[in-house]
C-alpha cells in the first residue's frame, strides 16, 4: 500500500527518503519513529519538513523541532513549503 502510494503520487520525484511505520514498526505517535528516521538521515530536526494530514502526528514531530505541515489541502501545503523556501 505505501510503495503504491508512492508509486503513483510520484512522491519520490521531490522527497527525498521516506522512513515509513510499516517499514521501520514504529507508530508515529511514537516519538521513536522521528528519531529513527533522523539517525537514519543523518540529518538535525531543523533540516526536515514532516507533512502529514493528521494534526497529531504533526504535533509530535514539532515538539521535536521538526519543521511540520500539516496538510489539509493542495494549496496550503504548497503555501507552507513555499514560506520554508521549498516551493
């Protein structure tokens, strides 16, 4: 489901990794999954941009310093990269 996801969005022609709980087991309410996915990277909070629909997953990922973006919609989200200087 994910790699269809991925797939067919064409999410990986401008994300650059995607540390995924059904690959790494870990929920995203689980602070845990963050810090996975930023060792893995290699990468500090403040370099990352976390989008997800779901406010509480966004909410974990900020009280970890990670940029977040909560998307409700195409255009917000573009708006939000676009004031981070991604857009």
């Amino acid at each position: 489901m994910t790699v269809h996801r991925i797939s067919t969005f064409r999410l990986a022609d401008f994300i650059d990794s995607f540390v995924c709980s059904c690959f790494v087991h870990h929920c995203k309410l689980d602070e845990t999954i963050f810090r996975v996915a930023l060792d893995l990277l290699q990468v500090s909070p403040g370099e990352t941009v976390y989008i997800d629909d779901r406010l509480m997953f966004t909410d974990v990922a900020r009280g970890l310093g990670i940029r977040s973006i909560h998307h409700l919609d195409y255009e917000s989200t573009r708006d939000s990269l676009a004031a981070l200087g991604l857009g």
